[in-house]
C-alpha cells in the first residue's frame, strides 16, 4: 500500500499538469505559442543549469530530433490549436497520444500489444470521438486534427526518447529544455511576429498565466513526477496520470468559465475508463496469437 505522504505526492503532478494546461490557453492568447514555449523553456534551462550542474549524456544529434518532436512540433501544434479549442476540448482530445503512444512503442520498440492495451485503445477512441463529434457545437476540425497530430508527436518524442536516450529523470527535462530553446527561437522569429509588443503589453495577469505555466505546470509538475517515481513503482505512478483530464477539464470550467456539455462528460469518461484498461488499472492481459 502507497505511503500517504507518496499518495500525496502522486497527486501534484496531476494537478500541475491539469491545471497548468488550463491556463496554458489565457497565457498562449497574449504571447504567441512559439514565443510563449520559448520563455517557459528558457526559464526552466536557467534552473536546470543552476540546481542540476550534469550534462545530459545523450548525443546532441539524438536530442535535437527527441527536443523537435517533444518540443517545438508539439508545441506548435498544442498550443495553436487552442486559439480555436476550448480547454475542455483539448485536454480530452489531447489523450489520444496515450494509445497512439502504445502503438508507435510495438511498431518502434517491439513492446507487447495485447487484448487488454487493444481494447483499451478502442474505448478510449470511442470517448473522444463522443467529445468530438456530439455536441450541438461541434468543435472546429482542423484544431481538433492539430490536437491529435500534437498528441502523436509528443508521443514519438517519448519513444525516440526510450529508444536513444542514455538519461533519464530531472535530466530529461533539461535536455529537452536545453536542445529546445534554440528551435523555439528560430521557429518565432521565423513564424510570428510581435513578441515584444506582447512583452510590453502584458497585464500582471499576463505575466501570472505565463509564470504558472512555467514554474507550476512545468517545472514542479516534472520535479514531483520524477521525485514520485524515485519512490514508487512506475505501475503504481502511472495511474494517477489519469487525473490530469478531469482536473483540467474542471480547472477549464471553473478558472475560464467554459461550459461543460454532456457529450463531454460522457466521451470523458468513455475515455478515462479506456486509458485506465490500457495502463493496466482495469481488466487482465489476454495476448492476442
């Protein structure tokens, strides 16, 4: 049985996540998504720096492709898209990138792909296209396609990472930080325009949503996360995962005041039930011959 003061660390980094997500889309309507990633990484470089004086010990070609699909494209996509998405939307949308994380690791990685993870798989499909494609105001389809194409990427940057990387933990972290900051700023300089007029035009609020992000949604939820699993088995960990739809699809509710449609509720939880079969939570492993 988890230790209460492991069960309260298992909650944070949901929370971080959930909520930081949420505000994510305030934050990314004032900066430009591009120059908004930028800022954060570059922050959480400084601290890596600082408080984690070891290099990363991945070959920096290897990082750069791990950084430009976990990082830049990801970002890019995610963060665009939600110009256009509610955050209700997007946060349940954005957990397809748990099933199709499990097929890039047995098509890239050999990883075992049985009844359960394929069962699984298809209720959690069947939850989001409820969320898509029921409401009386269907979201817009192209940003919805950007929200999984963003959810595909990042996913192919955790296998890439699983298959290269020589890091793991905190380091993680400061590798993509590091090897992402200097694609992040060629891609704003190249793509958007106005980053110091969003600077200089930034309210104390601007400047809260972006700090959130940075310090809470980012940087603590990853320190807690890799602190838990220090702790913990990874089995016991990665159900609490979880959490992070329900939190930022109430965080999106009470903090932006979106409005919650039953479709939502029903395909969210469709789609909650369907990820905890795929990370083992729910059902038994049956292997498919």
């Amino acid at each position: 049985m988890m230790h209460s003061r492991n069960l309260l660390l298992a909650l944070l980094p949901p929370l971080f996540w959930g909520v930081g997500f949420t505000l994510t889309k305030p934050a990314s309507a004032h900066f430009q998504p591009l120059f908004m990633m930028l800022l954060v990484y570059a922050v959480i470089a400084l601290i890596m720096l600082v408080a984690h004086r070891e290099m990363p010990k991945t070959p920096w070609l290897k990082l750069t492709v791990i950084a430009a699909f976990s990082v830049t494209i990801q970002g890019a996509l995610m963060f665009s898209a939600l110009a256009y998405v509610e955050a209700t939307t997007a946060n349940l949308v954005l957990q397809t990138q748990v099933p199709i994380a499990i097929l890039l690791g047995w098509l890239l990685l050999g990883e075992a792909l049985d009844g359960r993870k394929i069962l699984g798989t298809a209720i959690a499909l069947t939850g989001v296209a409820i969320v898509i494609g029921l409401p009386q105001e269907r979201p817009p389809l192209l940003p919805v396609l950007a929200v999984i194409a963003a959810g595909a990427t990042w996913a192919l940057g955790q296998v890439l990472t699983r298959l290269w990387s020589r890091d793991s933990g905190l380091m993680v972290l400061k590798a993509n930080a590091l090897f992402g900051v200097p694609q992040l700023l060629v891609a704003t300089l190249v793509l958007e325009r106005g980053q110091w007029q969003s600077i200089v035009s930034a309210t104390p609020l601007d400047w809260f949503y972006l700090a959130f992000v940075c310090f809470i949604g980012f940087y603590a939820a990853y320190a807690a996360w890799f602190t838990l699993l220090k702790r913990v088995r990874v089995d016991e960990a990665t159900p609490f995962v979880m959490l992070m739809t329900p939190i930022g699809v109430i965080s999106a509710v009470v903090l932006l005041g979106e409005t919650l449609h039953w479709p939502q509720v029903v395909g969210g939880i469709i789609l909650l039930i369907g990820l905890a079969i795929v990370s083992g939570v729910l059902g038994r492993r049956v292997v498919v011959r």
